[in-house]
C-alpha cells in the first residue's frame, strides 16, 4: 500500500457514558486493535466504516474525506468502499455462496475495476463450495465467504472485527492461513480487531493500543511488544518481545531450524519452510534466562549476549528485563535474582533461550514487501 491509501484518524465520540478518543495513522499492511473487551476497539472500527457517527474530529483514506466535523462531511458507509467482516459471517442464507460473493459487486462505482472473481475464489480455498447455501456450511466456510464478499467489493480498506471469535480453535487456524494469505496477496490495508495478542502477534504489521477508549499508543508490532510500560495492557502474563527471522538452514538429524535476525542465530524446532522465508517470531519472557558468564554445559541451545537496556519497576516477586541482543528481547526474573546478579542498565549478561519454548503459536509469516530483518 502507498500513502495514497493510507488512513487517518482524529475523532471523538461519546455513547452513553463511554468516551472514546482516537487519534492514530495507519500506512500499509496489516493493523490491529488491541485491547481488553470494552476498550472502544470496535465502536472506533464502526466510526471509520461510517456505521456511527463521531461527535466531532476527521477520518480520512488516502486522499479522501471520510467524516469531517468541521465541514460537516459524512459518507455514507456503502459509499466509503470500505469492506467490513464481522464477528458472525451476516451472509445471505436463502443465497448461495456464489451469489453472496457477488452481492456487494452492485454498489462498486462506475470506473473503479472489478476484483477478479476466480482469483480471490481461489484465494479463498471457494471453488467447491460456491453452488451450496451458506446455511450448510461450516463456520470456517462462512467466514471466507464473508471475507471473500468483502474483497470483491473492491473495498479500499477492509475492516475485520474479531472474525475468529466465534469459531472454534481448528476453525481459528483455517482463517488465520487465509487471513495472512490476503495479507499478503490483495495490496490493501486492513483494520484487525482483536483482544487475543497471539492474533495480532501472528497477522499484524502494526498495533494501535486503545486503553477505556483512548489510543494510548500505536506502532510496529515489534516496537510496542518491546515497551515494558505497556506491559499491563499488552498482558504481562504473555509478555514477550517479537523480533522478524529469516529461515537460514536446516538440521535434518536433529530436527532442528536456524532462523538469522539482526544480531545472531536461533535454533527452533524443525519448520517445513524453506531458505529465506521470512518469519515474525514471539519470544514470551518467561521463556528467557539470564547468566552472568556464557554456561558451558546446558542443554538450552541458544546462549545470546546481551546488554540490559531497561528494568521495569518491581511488582510481586517478579519483573521484566529489556534486553539488547540486536534486537530487544524481553526476560521475566525474580527479584531476588535482580538483587543477587546485581542487574543493571547497561549491564553484559547472557541470555539464554529454549528451542521448545518456540512453538506454532508464536511464529507467523511475514508477507512479501514486510521485510522485518
């Protein structure tokens, strides 16, 4: 995506006692909402998809205005070409599946080109499908139909509001593939909406944060996941850094993949990808050790060194520990360890990962023209 389609935000607005305050750009790939539920993420998604109305502020894609207060500028939701994917699919039940694809087609402005059918069918895994009702589909089926009648409106923005949260986990699984596939492959931005981070992690590019409806911090999904302050809304619990990796070899006796980042190597339980493919990678905090000297006998497989940039502030018995190894990684120790090993800014230390701890949940491709290493 290029600037020209790139959306901007600065809005209020009020329902009932709820205030929420947005002001937030978002330029290529992927974005996600992410917060608790009641944070304001889907009444700020419905504003840009013009399905409410702020009080006052802008929204603008690319060069148009979609709501200006000022001017008193309002475009009405079917003509802001935004496609949006809810939670439940909203299909058609008395249509087929080819012709909920087609529905939105009808209100596609003259002079604009048509997404070509068969492409995003196949996309979209469709084609055996297309003559059954959606009554007789599964709620993985439903929700790429929905995806799919979408895209062929030939939406400039597409918006998806938790579309996995009413499917189970092999469900969830199916869609995220195609959600990344889209990603991907159809060269528009998309709005995620999600309170899930092993989601976002997995699809997004960039992350807008939206705390009791404010936006309280926005940016590359590997930069907020590396800000300690953030901790308690990015949840501490999951809290982890995510750093972009490139599939560098493989270990055919052991089992084993080398990813390469920006400052070393890791080795991870063997991935069925091949050389060069790119990788957005989470390591949770919890799954990182510190040691003052390199340990010669361990069977923790990836020993790093590191330079401590930054300890939060002691909560419980517990705290978090920003690391530099050339891109930040984040390590959980107790308190006593911080007292003991006497950790400090600026300190070398080691730092010591798991390759089990690297798992499917914590690893998602990295589309063409996202280049994260």
């Amino acid at each position: 995506m290029t600037d020209a389609n790139s959306l901007s935000v600065d809005i209020e607005m009020r329902k009932g006692d709820f205030l929420l305050r947005a002001n937030f750009s978002a330029a290529s790939g992927l974005t996600a909402f992410f917060g608790r539920s009641g944070a304001g993420k889907t009444m700020l998604a419905s504003a840009i998809a013009g399905l409410v109305k702020p009080s006052f502020g802008q929204i603008r894609l690319g060069e148009r205005t979609l709501y200006n207060s000022d001017s008193s500028v309002m475009v009405p939701p079917e003509k802001r070409r935004i496609g949006y994917v809810f939670q439940d699919a909203r299909l058609f039940p008395h249509l087929s599946v080819h012709k909920n694809l087609n529905y939105g087609r009808r209100f596609i402005p003259r002079g604009i080109q048509l997404p070509d059918f068969e492409e995003i069918v196949d996309l979209l895994d469709l084609m055996g499908v297309l003559h059954r009702h959606t009554r007789n589909l599964s709620g993985g089926e439903k929700q790429r139909v929905a995806l799919g009648r979408a895209i062929l409106s030939a939406p400039e923005l597409l918006v998806m509001d938790e579309p996995l949260a009413a499917l189970d986990a092999g469900y969830k699984g199916e869609i995220l593939h195609f959600i990344e596939r889209l990603r991907d492959d159809i060269g528009i931005p998309i709005i995620y909406v999600s309170h899930a981070l092993e989601e976002v992690v997995r699809l997004a590019d960039n992350m807008v944060i939206l705390d009791k409806g404010s936006t309280v911090a926005s940016g590359s999904v590997e930069n907020i996941m590396s800000r300690l302050d953030l901790r308690p809304l990015t949840g501490r619990h999951e809290a982890g850094a995510v750093m972009g990796v490139v599939v560098c070899g493989q270990d055919k006796t052991f089992g084993l993949t080398e990813l390469s980042f920006k400052g070393g190597r890791l080795l991870v339980p063997g991935l069925d990808l091949p050389l060069g493919t790119s990788l957005r990678m989470r390591i949770r905090a919890r799954d990182v050790s510190l040691s003052l000297s390199k340990p010669s006998d361990t069977s923790i497989l990836n020993v790093l060194p590191a330079t401590i940039k930054e300890i939060a502030p002691n909560s419980g018995s517990q705290t978090e520990v920003l690391l530099d190894i050339g891109v930040p990684l984040i390590a959980r120790v107790t308190r006593r360890s911080l007292e003991v090993m006497a950790l400090h800014p600026g300190k070398t230390v080691f730092a010591l990962i798991k390759a089990a701890a690297v798992d499917r949940h914590t690893l998602g491709l990295v589309g063409a023209g996202q280049p994260h290493n």
